[in-house]
C-alpha cells in the first residue's frame, strides 16, 4: 500500500486568490525566548491552499463544509491525466480522456501541476480549468466529486458558469491538488477538510491510496 501526500503544505507567502487575505502562521510564543512551549497563531481564508468548495458557495440555500457527507469525501477515485496542450477542460477534451463509469469521483491532472514547481508564489492566471460544457457532462455522468490542480475549477475569472453547474449537482470540488507525484489510474481517496460551521469552503487534507 502506497499512500501519496496530494496536499499543498500551508505556509505564509502561499500563492491565495487574488485580493484574499495572506496566510498568517507564526508563533507567537517560542522556546527559545522562554516560553514554556511554542504556540502558534493560524489565519487563513477558506479556500487556501488544498480546499474543498461546499455547494453554499455559489448556491444561496447550498449545502455547508461540516454538512458534507463523508461517504463522498472517502471512496474510490480515478486519476486522469490531461495533455499539457490543453488549455481549457471542455466537452471535446472530457470526451477524448479515458475516464471511466465508475467511480465517480474524478481528479484532473492538469499541466497546472507543473506551477507547484515554480520558484515563484505569484498567482497564476493562465491555469487550465473546467470550463461549462465539460461542467455539464460531468454532471450528467453523475460525478460526485471533483478535483483539481490548481486554485479554482474553473478558468480564471468565469466562476459562476462551472461552480454553478457543478455545485448546483450538489457535486464537492477539491481543489489546489498537488498531483506532481501521481499517475493516472486508480487510487481510494481520502478528503478530510476542516469541519467549519457554515462555511463554503475548507481547507483540506488529501491523500490517495494505492493498492
Ligand atoms: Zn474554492
């Protein structure tokens, strides 16, 4: 058994989504100033770094983070890899991808992925997202989970379109995966996001497991 990390690691300078808050993590008492023990202040936006997106955050009625029925967030996944050429997930590409009826949770591994490589922690704008069309199908393919490499479903600034679509399927989207070291296949996925009262996004620990 092979358990592989798909989490980003949380820290201050993080690339976030253009205007949210920074990632504050320091301590604020340290043992080497004298404190008995090092305790550490956390402030971060929910939808920092490897996050899930709960229905209310596009639907006014939605579903919340700590109503997300665990039997989604854990289960069988497949993995699939998207060619580097592709710049935008559409129906056209989503019928050329090897995915499989089941299961039907389904991760996309996006030329995105090389951005975690980057030396730098500037928000990427030209990530690859799903755009409606795709959004449609997965829908009517009746996935229940979604996920991607980078910080939104969606392309960079057509939201509303995919999120609502997907969202509106009561679907979970995971996303800021980091799936540099995972190949395409089958794998059970573990998504265990902070269990946040009321919120519309959390921030989550993912890994994948291969038999
Ligand atoms: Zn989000």
């Amino acid at each position: 058994m092979k358990i592989i990390d798909v989490s980003l690691t949380i820290r201050e300078g993080m690339a976030v989504w253009p205007g949210e808050n920074p990632v504050v993590l320091n301590r604020r008492t340290k043992i080497e100033e004298g404190a008995h023990a090092n305790v550490s202040f956390l402030s971060l936006g929910a939808h920092t770094g490897t996050h899930v997106d709960a229905p209310f955050h596009f639907i006014a009625d939605g579903s919340k983070v700590d109503e997300m029925p665990l039997e989604v967030l854990i289960g069988p996944a497949q993995v699939v890899e998207v060619p580097d050429s592709v710049k935008v997930i559409n129906a056209e590409v989503l019928g050329g991808l090897k995915i499989a009826d089941e299961p039907k949770r389904i991760l996309f591994k996006t030329s995105n992925s090389h951005y975690w490589d980057l030396d730098t922690d500037e928000f990427q704008i030209g990530f690859v997202g799903i755009d409606l069309s795709a959004s449609e199908e997965l829908v009517k393919r009746g996935m229940i989970l979604v996920g991607i490499d980078y910080l939104s479903a969606s392309p960079y600034k057509i939201s509303k379109p995919t999120h609502d679509e997907l969202l509106g399927a009561q679907m979970i989207i995971i996303e800021g995966l980091d799936l540099r070291k995972v190949q395409a296949g089958f794998y059970t996925l573990y998504c265990l996001p902070l269990k946040l009262h009321g919120a519309d996004g959390a921030p989550a620990r993912v890994i994948l497991i291969q038999e």
